[in-house]
C-alpha cells in the first residue's frame, strides 16, 4: 500500500491538528509543536509537513531563526504579507525572515 493510500499515522494527525490551530499571522517551530504534543522532535515534525502538510497551512511552521523554508519562499512571503505575520531583515540587502519575537505563538493546553 502507497502512503498515499494509507491511513494518516496518529503522530502525523496530531501534527496537522496543531498547525491547522496556528493563527493567521502567528507561526511555531518544528519544535515548539514537538514539545507541545510532548512526543517526537523538529525532525519528525518536518517529516509530517513535508509528507503531509500540503494540507494545512504550512507556512506558519518553520524553523526557529525565521528564515523561509528553501524552496517555498515566494510563496510563504505571499502568505506572510497577506496574513501580517511580522517580518523583518538583518540588514538592508538581508533575506526576508519572520520577526520570532513578535510572530511565534505557543499553545496552550
């Protein structure tokens, strides 16, 4: 049976449950979302959103230095501008990233 045709591992379901949580405008870390379900790490987080996070909004996890996932930038910078998430440059010739401080949201309970 492919993956696509399985069903959806209990981890994973939890994961997509939690991004599908996360604010227009806010974001969290692979591993806050890891420490929130208290199971797994980042790595198992962004395995789930790279198999299955199409589905969800995606853009709003990410790394915890802010910068945009490789490849999808254009499109989380569209998402990010739309929604307000709070961004920021290093400098003025600096990539995009999105401000942590004001941008990251934890759950609770």
């Amino acid at each position: 049976m492919s993956a696509a045709n399985s069903p959806l591992p209990d981890y994973a379901e939890r994961v997509l449950n939690v991004v599908d949580r996360i604010p227009p405008g806010r974001v969290m870390t692979y591993g806050d979302i890891a420490e929130y379900l208290g199971a797994g790490g980042p790595r198992q987080v962004g395995r789930v959103m790279s198999l299955w996070g199409g589905a969800v909004p995606w853009w709003r996890v990410m790394r915890a230095d802010g910068s945009l996932l490789p490849g999808h930038q254009p499109q989380a910078l569209a998402h990010y501008r739309r929604e307000g998430t709070p961004l920021r440059r290093a400098d003025a010739e600096g990539p995009v990233r999105v401000d942590m401080a004001r941008a990251r949201w934890l759950m609770n309970g």
